[in-house]
C-alpha cells in the first residue's frame, strides 16, 4: 500500500485533495517566485528575454530605438503577474496547511510536510538552474538590451602594456586609418608607447 493510499484510508479522499492541492500551490509558488527574480534581474541589467523580444519588419536605427522603448514596460507586466500570483499563492498555501494539519493527526502531519519540502527544494533548484543558464547566455549576447557584437567580426590583440576599457577595444576596428580586413576577422595589434 503506498504513503497517499494509507492517508486515505486513515482520514479520506478530502485529506488528499487538500494535500495535493497545496502540492500545486506551492509549486505555482516557486515557479512564479523563481520567474520573477528572473525577470527582475534582466530589467535591473537591462536585457530583453527572448520570450519578450520584439522583432520589426524595419531594419532602421528608429525602429531598433522604438523596439527597445516598446519593450521596457512589456517586461514590467509579467514583474507584475508573477508578484500577484506570489501574494496569492503564499496567503492560499498558508490556508491549505491548516487545514491540512486539522486533517491529519499530529505524528503524520510532519511526516507529508517533510515529503513536500523535499520535493519543492528539489524543484526550486532545478527552476533557479534554468534560469541562471538563461541569464547568463541573455547578458553574454546582449549589452543595455542591443545585441553585442559577433566575435567572429573582430579580434583585437592588444600587444601593449596599457589595459583597454571595452569602449576602447570596440571603437578600435572602426579607426578609418587601419586597412580594411580581409576576412571576417580583424586583428588589430598596439605598439608600446
């Protein structure tokens, strides 16, 4: 006989619906918590989530500029759902454990409680996983929400002893002065001063 049916056995069908209803609500809970530090890091470093890229037919600077203003509150409403959906998951999970614990006796209660802990801890991992791997591939590809460059379009090979700030190593391959690449790859060498 497995864990759930002694349950039901013990104390009824109505004793596992409220345990399998919390189990929803407090895995709604850690997605929606999980979704929302995820997006919240992406507006805090300004990059866009593919999901909520906005893609123009116009490929103008006006357009990217318009795109870019578009897609600021766009990212600002599911901030504001999964905060909603947090606050109500939190006040409805805090409900189904009282009642829940008025449901079982006193020596099993701990016993599902520990159950469900393990396996939302589990899920919680997994959820912040996922979202530290988007993270990281959204802010390697995009810098204040515009697409960094290709690394294949430049190399720059700085033989100098002077450290080069980004903006200095981006502007390099643009010098007018230097000869025009013959591949896609440029590589652009510092002498000593």
């Amino acid at each position: 006989m497995s864990f759930k049916e002694g349950i039901r056995r013990l104390h009824g069908d109505v004793a596992i619906q409220t345990i399998n209803s919390l189990t929803r609500l407090e895995k709604k809970h850690i997605l929606s918590s999980n979704h929302l530090t995820f997006l919240m890091r992406c507006r805090d470093q300004q990059v866009i989530p593919r999901g909520l890229e906005l893609r123009s037919p116009i490929q103008s600077a006006a357009a990217k500029t318009i795109i870019q203003q578009a897609s600021k509150p766009l990212l600002a409403e599911p901030i504001r759902h999964h905060r909603k959906m947090k606050a109500i998951t939190i006040t409805s999970i805090h409900e189904q454990q009282s009642t829940l614990s008025a449901y079982l006796s006193p020596e099993l209660f701990p016993t599902v409680r520990t159950a469900q802990t393990t396996a939302n801890n589990k899920l919680d991992a997994s959820t912040k996983s996922v979202h530290i791997e988007k993270f990281q591939q959204i802010t390697s590809s995009t810098i204040y929400g515009k697409k960094k460059p290709s690394p294949t379009m430049k190399t720059v090979v700085n033989l100098s002893k002077k450290q080069l700030t980004p903006q200095q190593t981006d502007i390099m391959p643009k010098d007018s002065n230097l000869p025009p690449p013959h591949s896609r790859s440029t590589q652009i060498c510092l002498s000593p001063t």
